[in-house]
C-alpha cells in the first residue's frame, strides 16, 4: 500500500507541531491559500482545512517528480512540509526548496523540518555523501536522509529565504508512527524552521547594488 495512506488510522498522531503554529499564525489570515508538500498521512491537511484553510496537498510520490509544483497551482501565502525536507540528497532537498519558493507569495512562510546531525540515526546506513545515510533496514530501508548542522541548514536556505525561528526537538513521539511502523524512532531528532520567502523586489533591489 503506498505509504501516505497508511491502513491503520491509530497510527498516525496529531497534527505537527509546526502545522499548530502555522494555524496560530494565520488566525488573523481566513481561507489562506496553503501548501502541504509530501503530504503523508494527510493529518496536517486535515488541520489546516478544518481551521478553515485551502489547502494543496502534494503526495509524497508526486512531490519526488520531476516538476512537482507546476505554476498552473497558483501561489500559497505558506507551506508546510513535516517530512519531504528530511529525504534525498543536500542537492534534491535543495531543489525541492527551490520549487516551494517559486510557488510562494512574496514574504510566504515556509514552516518545514530537517535532519540534525544530533539525530541517533546520522552516520549509520548506506553513505551517499558527508551528510546522507540511507537505513539498511526497516521502514525506510534504502530511503536517504540528509542531516544538517545550524550552519549548513541555514546555508541551505539562504538562496530564497529569511529564517525567522530555528530549534532542534526530539521528535519520537511527534514524528508520523504510520511511517515507522517495523522499527519505532528512538533518538530522532529535528530541525523544526519557520522561515520568509525573500521579496522578489527586494532580490531585484539587490541585483541592481551587485
């Protein structure tokens, strides 16, 4: 079965921290236009609608394609995305960061998470490059992670975005059980990041000082 539509709905938990503070966010913003990128279980979408939200859920199958987030679905005031961010290389997370930016409004909030190297499981697996560890067993047997430190996550993001709040939370009991049903987390640890699409004027401000 694929695996954003887990058989078994005890297994999936509340909605994220980070989808919480994204409906705090915008309680003064009604009917936002939001984008939920890699959607997995669908728990934050189903947040994010029932606050009263739009929501454009990607699938975590079609968000991995080559041109995931087409321009003819429009712009989002913010994404969210619990999971997407932690998979792929330094180079495939960065180029899904490129296409969320593309689809956000000037100033849209990104409230996404990514692997710590304090992450019990950084360094152990198959090694695709410094930072990236694939499981050689369990759910997520062969699926690479990448694990950043402050510096290197915040070198990630600076090409489109302001960082506006970053911390690093143990997530084994906030992370989705759906997609860790063989081997539980333990010692997991992540990224949680709210960060500002930079102003498209203010890029072509810059450009024209360079």
């Amino acid at each position: 079965m694929d695996p954003h539509s887990p058989p078994d709905r005890a297994t999936i938990r509340p909605p994220h921290p980070l989808t919480r503070q994204l409906i705090d966010d915008l309680s003064n913003r009604p009917g936002s236009r939001v984008l939920d990128f890699c959607t997995g279980s669908g728990r934050n979408a189903a947040a994010l609608r029932a606050a009263g939200h739009d929501v454009v859920a990607v699938a975590d199958a079609s968000a991995g394609s080559s041109d995931p987030l087409p321009p003819a679905l429009g712009r989002f005031a913010a994404a969210i995305c619990t999971h997407g961010l932690l998979h792929g290389t330094v180079a495939s997370i960065a180029a899904s960061l490129d296409s969320i930016a593309d689809r956000l409004d000037d100033a849209g909030a990104l409230y996404a998470t990514f692997g710590s190297v304090r992450d019990a499981r950084f360094g152990k697996g198959r090694r695709f490059g410094p930072a990236t560890f694939a499981p050689f067993d369990g759910d997520e047997r062969g699926v690479a992670h990448t694990y950043f430190t402050r510096a290197a996550l915040e070198l990630l993001l600076e090409p489109h975005f302001v960082v506006e709040r970053i911390e690093e939370s143990g997530v084994d009991a906030i992370a989705g059980a759906w997609a860790h049903r063989q081997r539980p987390l333990a010692g997991a640890v992540h990224w949680f990041v709210v960060a500002r699409r930079i102003s498209m004027r203010s890029s072509i401000g810059l450009d024209a000082l360079a």
